[in-house]
C-alpha cells in the first residue's frame, strides 16, 4: 500500500513542481475564504451584499434602454 502511495520528488520535473505549488496556493486561498466568508462573527460585513444579483434596479424591464440597446 506504500508503494501506492508514494511519491518520487526526485523524478518530478518543472512542470510537476509548478502544478504542484499552484494546487497547494489555490487550495489554501479557497480553504481561508470559505472560512472568512462562513465565519459568523463576519455575518454582518457581508450581509450587505446578500442580494446584489437581484437588485430591484436591475429587475426593470426596460434595463436596455438605460444602456442604450433597443
């Protein structure tokens, strides 16, 4: 089972080693954004922005015209 499971560093080229610390930053920046954003001592900070998508403004029919498309 260690055998599958192990891991040649020797053998691993540039673009292994670039894959690898890409993996390992994105993973850490998704990991402390989902805990900053379900913190609940943050609940307040980011209630704010609970329903910017669906923002009466943008729900007019007309919205075309106020960019000027028609």
């Amino acid at each position: 089972m260690s055998d599958f499971f192990s891991t040649d560093w020797s053998a691993m080229t540039t673009t292994d080693w670039t894959g690898l610390i890409i993996l390992l930053v994105i993973a850490g920046l998704m990991t402390a954004a989902y805990f900053t954003i379900l913190k609940p001592a943050n609940r307040n900070k980011f209630e704010q922005y609970r329903d910017f998508v669906n923002h009466e403004d943008d729900m007019e029919l007309d919205r075309e015209d106020k960019h000027g498309h028609a």
